[in-house]
C-alpha cells in the first residue's frame, strides 16, 4: 500500500490554518453555513502549502461542499456538520456515469486530501429515506426534485435519486480517519477511482431502517486500507464494486484491498458485488467480528455485471446471529438452487469467481450455514474452506462450485449439513 503520499501531507497541512468560524460560519445549527465553509476550504486550499481547515465544536448545517487538493478538513470534538433538510440544496450532476445529485462531502481530481478529527459528518438522510421508499419502480422514470427526469438504470431508480455522503472521485492519496459519519441518505463512504485509500478508526451508522446506507463501497478503487471501523447500517458494511449491471465496458477492477480489525452489527456484511463488471483482485479481509448482520462473508454477481474476482481471502473471522455467514452467488439477488440451470454463452459480464480461501471462521447461531453456487458456464473454482466452524439452522449448499476444505464442521438444526448438487463438480471435503 502506498501510505507514505497520506503520511507526508498530513504533516505539511498542519502549516496553514482556516477556522470556518473566522470565514462567518455560525455553527449554530440553523443558519446554512455553506458559503463560509467553501471560502475556507477555497483559501486553505489555494497556498502553496495548503492547509487545514476546522470545524470547532458546532452543528453547521450545509448544502455540499467540495475539497481541494493539499488540505484535511478537521472535525473538532463536538462538531457536526449536518445535512441541509431540502433537497433542492443538492444539484443534479453527473456521478458514477449516471444522474444522481452531488453528495455532502466530495472531493474530484484531487490528491492529499484527508478528513480527520473526533466530529460527525450527518447526512441528515430520513427525508431521503422516505422518499426512496415511495419511489417508482426500477426502470421508470424518477424525479431528482428539480423537475428533470431520468431513466432508472442498473440500481434501483428511488437510489439513483439521493445524495451520498462522503465521495473521493477520482482522487489520489485520501485518508478518512477519526470521525464518525452517519444518516447517509445513499451510500455513505464511496471512494471511486480512487488510488491510495486509508479509512481507520471511523464508525459509520445510521438509524434503522435506512435503506441503501452502506457503510463504505470502493469502487473500481486501488490500494484501499479499511481498518479499525465500526459499522451499523441499513446496507452492506463494505461492498466492493467495479460497474454497474449492463455496463457498456470500460469499468476498471477494485484490487489492493485490505479490510482489518472491524466489528459490525447489523448490516449485510462485506460483499464483494454485486456490481461488479471490472472485476476484483487481491482483496483480503481478517480479523473481523459480525453480530446480528444479514450476510458475513458474500461474493455476489449475475450474468449481467460480472468479471472476474480472484485472489480474495478471509481469515480469522466470528460471526454470531448472522443469517448467511457464507453467501457465494453467481445469481444475485438469488442465492442459488440445486436444480440443474441451463449454460448460457460466456460473455464479457459473466462472473468468474476463483482463487478464494475462507481460513479460520467460526459462525454461530446462524440462520443458515451458506451457499456457494456459480454457474454452469463459469463455476465457482479453487475455493478452500480451512478451520472452519459452521452452526446454523439449515445446512451449507453447494453447487456448480469445486471446493476443497481442510477441518470443515457444519451442524443444522434441519436436514442435511452439507447438501452437494448433482452439479457440483467432484469435491475435496
């Protein structure tokens, strides 16, 4: 990982100080601190140096703001910087190749940017919640409440019209570390191609149900650190991604990822997917603690957004009341079935998973042990399942997958605690 580009910017950025307040900010929780925020970021940001820019103890409400190269927004104790409640604060831009509206936080084409600090980021997302939950079905037309409409596409439409929290477009050398980021109206933490990535010892949260609010989604993104986070969201954990589904090409791979010493509750886990046509390599995630989530580990794809995904490892796990500790599919939203499907032509979307190990793994109290199912034109391939301990109400499924295992323990409470698919090539158990 290339850590020492963030290391040496953070120790420049302390030369030159812009305290929002100083620029007119309010901090009082009503007054729209934006502009002020922006002029500050504006001349930190504009010296030779850089600098660092503060939000000392305050709630200061705001329509977004976008970071510079060459600065760290600081989150002092006690700062809050809140959401504006209406939803024409939040322009109608171009983001991920589609329409959506600008999130609170982003930063686009910028290098050494950090955002630091022991405050909150909260996106204010109820509203948006809401609005999502009465939104017209996926495919029609959805109203970004400026009168524009547009075209549902691979995510759901009610998604595509809400805001993210925290965005690093196109950025270089980003750290996000200390502060908590919370309520979310969309995803909440989303580098995109990005390079050189360290998100530590931040918790991200938002109050149930919050549909959508994953907690931290690097897409087609390099060299990603995930460390020390604690995460209790409406939506996937972690979710990489690499493409939405359709996709015309040109999507690059998510790859370098590490996810270390977190702990999540509630949530869907840490997926690999399922938008994920640029595919995605070399991702390891150890040390982890799931509680009460949905899914633990989950690689999820279809014939319509896949690649390839290999060189995924997960070690040194414990989940306990997680409904599918291992959820593998090559069918999402579908987890897979024993029947025998018919092949269908390989094509550039269609998801290749192989090259996976599962090490050291203990989930109790499970609603299922799992599934792992791939597709008869592209199964599942060289996936080891070592030291693993699984405990749940039905048993583990496999199908159309080759899996080897070493000190493998699955007990059900019903029926069989390994089901192995007529179309499951010969096994290693």
């Amino acid at each position: 990982m290339k850590m020492a580009g963030c290391v040496r910017w953070i120790a420049m950025a302390a030369a030159k100080v812009c305290g929002a307040k100083k620029y007119g900010a309010k901090g009082d929780g009503t007054t729209k601190d934006t502009a002020a925020i922006q002029k500050a970021i504006d001349d930190c940001s504009a010296g030779k140096g850089g600098g660092t820019v503060v939000l000392d103890a305050g709630t200061y409400l705001s329509a977004p703001i976008l970071l510079k190269s060459n600065m760290t927004l600081e989150l002092k104790k006690d700062a809050i910087l809140l959401g504006s409640p209406d939803h024409q604060d939040y322009p109608v831009i171009q983001e991920f190749r589609q329409d959506g509206h600008q999130a609170l936080v982003s930063a686009v084409n910028a290098q050494n940017v950090s955002i630091a600090g022991e405050g909150v980021i909260d996106g204010n997302g109820e509203s948006w919640w809401h609005a999502m939950r009465d939104a017209p079905p996926s495919g029609a037309p959805v109203n970004l409440n400026n009168g524009a409409n547009v075209p549902g596409s691979g995510i759901a439409a009610g998604q595509a019209a809400r805001p993210r929290l925290v965005v690093f477009d196109h950025c270089k050398h980003v750290s996000l570390t200390g502060v908590t980021v919370r309520n979310s109206p969309f995803w909440q933490v989303v580098p995109y191609y990005s390079d050189d990535v360290v998100i530590r010892n931040i918790r991200v949260t938002a109050t149930l149900p919050s549909p959508n609010t994953d907690a931290i989604d690097p897409f087609s993104s390099s060299n990603v650190v995930i460390d020390h986070v604690y995460a209790d969201t409406g939506d996937d954990d972690v979710a990489i991604k690499s493409g939405l589904a359709n996709s015309p090409g040109g999507d690059e791979p998510s790859k370098n990822i590490t996810i270390t010493d977190c702990t999540f509750e509630h949530g869907h886990g840490v997926s690999i997917g399922s938008e994920i046509a640029g595919g995605a390599q070399n991702i390891r995630v150890e040390r982890v603690k799931f509680t009460g989530t949905d899914n633990g580990i989950r690689i999820k794809a279809n014939r319509d957004r896949g690649a390839d995904v290999s060189n995924i490892v997960y070690k040194d796990i414990t989940m306990d009341g997680v409904k599918n500790p291992i959820l593998i599919t090559e069918y999402y939203p579908r987890a897979g079935t024993m029947a025998e499907v018919p092949a269908m032509p390989v094509t550039r979307l269609t998801p290749m998973f192989h090259d996976i190990t599962i090490e050291n793994v203990t989930a109790t109290n499970s609603g299922n042990d799992g599934s792992i199912v791939g597709l008869p034109e592209s199964p599942v391939l060289n996936l080891t399942l070592k030291n693993v301990h699984l405990s749940g109400k039905t048993g583990l499924l496999i199908a159309y997958a080759k899996v080897t295992t070493d000190d493998l323990t699955v007990t059900a409470a019903t029926g069989d605690a390994l089901q192995i698919a007529p179309t499951a090539p010969p096994q290693n158990l």
